[in-house]
C-alpha cells in the first residue's frame, strides 16, 4: 500500500491534518491503535481559539460547534473572596468557545468518513521506519495479519505517549519539563454552570475551576496532592470542598449533582525539541504538553496543524521544501509562547507547598496588579484568546 502522508493518531490532531491534507489534494492514512469508541470516549478540555474554529469552519467541520458553542467575551479571576472579570473581546476584539474535545473530534471523524478517506482503527504495532531517508515507510498490525504502507513524510500526531516520538533516536531529541507538584481533580455533572464564563479561583485552600460544557452540564476542578486517591473523594466531599473555596455569590448559585465523570489529572510542560525529523513530523500532545490552566492544549494541536499542513501543501504544489525545513521553528515559538502563559498562569493561581506565606502574597499582589493595570489585563486576554497562527 502506498500514500503520501501517514498519520498516526486519530485524534483532533491528526484528523483536522487528515482533513487539511485531503483539502489540498495531498492523500493520507489515519493509523489509530485504538477503537473510535475509545477515542471519543476520552473526556478533555473543551475551550476553542477563534483560529481553532476558524480550521474546523474550514474543513467542513465547524457547523455544529457554530451552532452548540458558547461563546465567551471573558472570563473571572477569584481571589480575597471576590470576582474580577476581565474583559477579553474588549481588549482583544476575539472570544473564546466552549465546546468539547469529544465534541470536536465527533465533528471531524463524521468529516472524514463523508470524504471516504482511509482510517485503520485498532492498528496494532504502529511502527514508523526509515524516517531517515527519501523512502520512510509505516508498519502496524490488523486482525493478526502485518501491513507496510510507504509513503513521503510521517505525521506523528499519536499524543505524549505514542510511538512517534518514541522512535526517534535520544540523541537527536532534547526534552524539556516541569512536573507539578499537584494535579486536578475533576467531575463533570449534569447540572447548570454556576457562572456564565468561567472563574478561575486562588484560594488559601488550593486552586479551583468552575466551567461548564453546556447550559445544562458543568465541569469543576480542585488542585490536590498527585498522590491523592480518587476514592477518597466521593461527590458529597467534592461539593464541600468546592464551596469552601469559591466566593459566596458561587456558592449560593451552586447547583450539586451525581458527577458522571471523575477523574484526577497530574500537571506538567514538557516540549521536545526540534519536532521534525528527516521525513517525520510531531504535531499535539506528541511534541509538547501544557497544563490545562490556560486552556491551550487542543488549540496549539490545532495550530502545530495548521503550520504541517501548509507546508506539505508548498512542498507538493510548489515543489518546495521551504515550509517543511522551516516547520519546526515556527511551531516552536509559538509553543514556547503559550508554554510560558500556561506556566504563568499556573504559577499565579496555584497553592505551592515549598513556597509559604512568601508566595502566595506575591500570587496575591500579581492578581491585584492584573485586574488593576489595563495593560496587563490586555496582556493576559491576547495570550488566552490565542496569538496569531
């Protein structure tokens, strides 16, 4: 079997390069090792950039978020027991749209099946090879049987833990991380939002979040030790301790519920550098991992894409390699950009343990600062709504 661009992981990464490929005439193959129930059944964050909108607006993709989505012109910093909305859309003239990440990769499965382009779901020993050279090839397994796919270029677009990156030589990689010391624990309810935006709380007690994922279904998150259990936490304990740690306006329009979903999730930046490698390319989560705090996970997939697919786009219309030397470069710096936001970000609404009394007056002076300087609130509005691609 032979095409121009394999595609590991059926992800909102590699399906919205699928679909961008496929846009452009470039065909490709979607390898996935795991089932499309699985992959949809994975819960993720849900907060789109316009540019993130704008690609799925643009392969087809992006009706049903237009229509379900909720837009956002700002969002809420909780801290000394009151609320500070900051003023996004007039800062910055962009919103941002809630709507899941399950949501988004429905969307674009559906927009792939429509085109008749090849997914190979439960593809087993996914092995890209020769990556190298002017001829890399691509190896899984299916129903016992063994494939080879040959092929231009490689996408590994398979997540923090795929193959992908895994099969490049150490010495041609160098990785860069910070791991937490804290993780989230969060629940997903069938309950209405406590607030129309989200609020982003710093507490004595720890961090907390308050979002949602529609008008009738909300999502909240507590800090905790990463070596908590989540048995420890049943719903009405969740409850409790979310309400110890939000302003009293929350509170009293709180409304509880049986969480459907729970879950406890460690924190970490990690990126590996560079992330093309001869004729493969990393692309998501497979090069670089953000902490959920300043919501930029999916969305630096979704720029990372973009970059990807317009440079396979120049090297086969314009027989140009331009855009495929040039890829990781200009992925990088705006990587590390948004790495750096949602470290900050993460820095400033967190409780520290080794960092005492000290630390959370200077959180406290910085949030002060932020909700008092237009200047800084515009700073903090342009890096959440998304730098330009």
């Amino acid at each position: 079997m032979r095409t121009q661009v394999v595609i590991i992981g059926a992800g909102p990464a590699g399906l919205l390069l699928g679909q961008l490929l496929h846009l452009y005439g470039i065909d490709n193959i979607i390898l996935e090792r795991q089932t499309g129930e699985y992959v949809l059944g994975r819960i993720r964050a849900g907060l789109l950039e316009e540019g993130t909108v704008s690609l799925l607006d643009k392969v087809g993709a992006g009706a049903r978020a237009r229509r379900e989505g909720l837009v956002h012109h700002g969002v809420e910093l909780a801290f000394g027991g009151a609320r500070h909305r900051i003023d996004m859309h007039g800062a910055t003239g962009k919103t941002v749209m809630i709507y899941g990440q399950t949501e988004v990769t429905l969307d674009l499965m559906n927009a792939r099946k429509a085109s008749g382009q090849i997914s190979v779901y439960q593809a087993a020993d996914v092995t890209p090879l020769d990556f190298d050279t002017d001829r890399p090839r691509v190896t899984y397994v299916k129903d016992g049987v063994t494939h080879e796919i040959a092929c231009d270029f490689i996408a590994g677009c398979d997540g923090f833990h795929g193959v992908s990156r895994a099969s490049v030589k150490p010495s041609a990689i160098q990785t860069f991380e910070r791991v937490y010391p804290f993780g989230w624990l969060g629940i997903l309810s069938e309950t209405p939002p406590v607030s129309p935006e989200l609020i982003y709380v710093n507490h004595a007690r720890g961090f907390a979040l308050c979002t949602m994922r529609s008008h009738t279904r909300s999502r909240y998150y507590l800090q905790c030790p990463l070596d908590d259990d989540i048995r420890n936490w049943p719903d009405e304990r969740f409850w409790d301790e979310l309400k110890q740690r939000i302003d009293r306006k929350a509170v009293d329009n709180l409304v509880t519920g049986p969480s459907i979903e729970k879950s406890i999730a460690p924190l970490r930046s990690f990126v590996a550098e560079p992330m093309r490698f001869g004729r493969m390319f990393l692309a998501g989560d497979a090069a670089h991992i953000v902490p959920p705090t300043g919501a930029k996970g999916l969305n630096l997939a979704a720029s990372d894409v973009h970059y990807l697919s317009g440079a396979l786009r120049e090297y086969y219309d314009e027989k140009s390699s331009a855009g495929i030397d040039g890829y990781s470069a200009k992925a990088l710096s705006r990587v590390w950009k948004a790495v750096r936001f949602s470290w900050w970000m993460t820095s400033m609404l967190h409780k520290f343990p080794d960092e005492g009394e000290f630390g959370a007056r200077i959180q406290l002076a910085e949030l002060n600062y932020l909700v008092g300087s237009k200047a800084a609130s515009a700073s903090l509005s342009e890096n959440y709504v998304g730098l330009p691609f």
